[in-house]
C-alpha cells in the first residue's frame, strides 16, 4: 500500500479495530474511523493515525442497518474519492447458554457482526468494481473455527463472517478484488480483560505459543491481506491466534 489509498475500518473506536486503523494509516493509507457510540474513543484514534503520518476522519454509523452502511461508504468517497480497502471488524457479544440465549441477543449479533458485514461488502464493492480494484478483509474469530460454549450467536456470526468471505472472493474476483479474513484467537483487549485470572491462565495453556495476543498483531496480518504483496491470495482464512486452532 501506500499513498493515495483509502480505508474504510469498522468499529474502529478501541481494541483490534483501533489497532487495524493505527496500522493501515502508517502505512500511507487515509483512513475512515468507524464507530457506532464511543465517539471520544473513535477521535482518539484518528488522533494516533495523524500520530504516525496519515490521515483520519471520523464517521458514526450503525452497520447493521443499511442505509447506515451505504452513508459510511458514500462519505469516504465524498472526503477522499475512492475506496480501496474495506475491513470489517465491528462486533458486539451477547454470551448466554443456548437454551438461555433470547432471541433479541441473538438477532443484535447476527445483524451487526454478519450482516453488518454483509451491508458494507455490497455498498463498498460497487465503487471497487468501478476501479477494478479493492482489498475486503472479514475480522472472524478463531471460534468461528472451532465452536465455542455459551457463544451460540458470536459462533454462528464468525462462522457466517467466512463462509461470506469465500462467496464474496469468488464473485469479485473477476473485478480484481481479493477478499479474505482474519481469525484472531484470544487478543489482549477490553473484551478480555474483565477475565478471571484463573479462566486467563487456563486460556494461555491451551494456545502453543504461551501468551494471548496483542491487537498490533492482528493489525500487521490485516495490513498484509490488504497490501499488493497479498495480491494472488483471496478467500482465505488467517488465523492469529498462537497456533491455538491447531
């Protein structure tokens, strides 16, 4: 990447997303920030990209409703003229039981961790095809791999967030769009740091390389995907996770 390139982030006001934004700024691209109720936190991180060379404007936008979706993308064009990179990593968990689940806990995660993605692919791609050019990268998780108790929901999200990843590869493909995820493992962030230490330790042992991850981590395996260096790579899965999923 480089100059002259743009970005839309979603949930990008803290965390992996805040961390993916810093990143694709340094790397010269300009950024849109995303964020759907943290606006102190989402000006905050236009500030650390400013910090590090590149550009930032802040957009509110609830992804998962599509007209919200279509203005984030209509706004890029309207600061910068293009977009070249799309990363959607806005989620939200609502954790219970299965047989405890409510439906509306169910539905707020599906509508913004998939089809929020959803939204923003289909608004995004139609400028990308016009430039016969564009990077999507799906933030998933690595238990939309392998499952996880008590996360019926996110699972089923994370899960959906890679099967879309393949269909949308194969049909921009032809437009010179390459679409992949990540799938990070247990990264050190606000959603994690309300963990138990001894729930922590029992995480730490179960991932090969000893430790939990870093948001910076995720970021650089974000940058890469959305780079030229990643340009014969599409739908595939990443996983940053430790080796955790093996």
């Amino acid at each position: 990447m480089g100059s002259g390139r743009v970005a839309i982030v979603t949930g990008a006001s803290r965390g992996i997303g805040r961390a993916i934004a810093v990143e694709l700024g340094r790397s010269g691209t300009s950024v849109v920030v995303n964020f759907a109720g943290r606006e102190d936190d989402a000006r905050q991180t236009a500030r650390l990209i400013e910090d590090v060379g590149g550009a930032a404007i802040v957009e509110q936008a609830n992804v998962s409703v599509a007209s919200e979706a279509r203005r984030l993308v209509e706004s890029a064009l309207a600061a910068f003229g293009r977009l070249d990179v799309l990363v959607n990593n806005a989620g939200i968990t609502r954790d219970a039981l299965l047989v405890r689940m409510k439906d509306e806990d169910w539905d707020a995660v599906l509508d913004t961790n998939l089809k929020g993605a959803f939204h923003l692919i289909r608004a995004g791609a139609k400028q990308m095809m016009k430039q016969r050019y564009g990077r999507i990268v799906n933030v998933s998780s690595v238990v939309g791999v392998t499952g996880n108790a008590g996360q019926a929901n996110y699972v089923s999200a994370k899960a959906g967030l890679i099967g879309l990843t393949k269909a949308a590869a194969r049909e921009l493909a032809p437009r010179g769009i390459t679409v992949n995820a990540v799938a990070p493992g247990y990264i050190s962030t606000e959603m994690t740091a309300s963990l138990p230490a001894d729930l922590l330790e029992g995480l730490q042992s179960q991932i090969p390389l000893g430790a939990v991850g870093l948001p910076e981590q995720v970021a650089r395996a974000v940058r890469f995907l959305a780079s030229d260096d990643a340009d014969y790579i599409t739908g595939q899965v990443l996983n940053v996770d430790g080796g955790m999923v093996m």
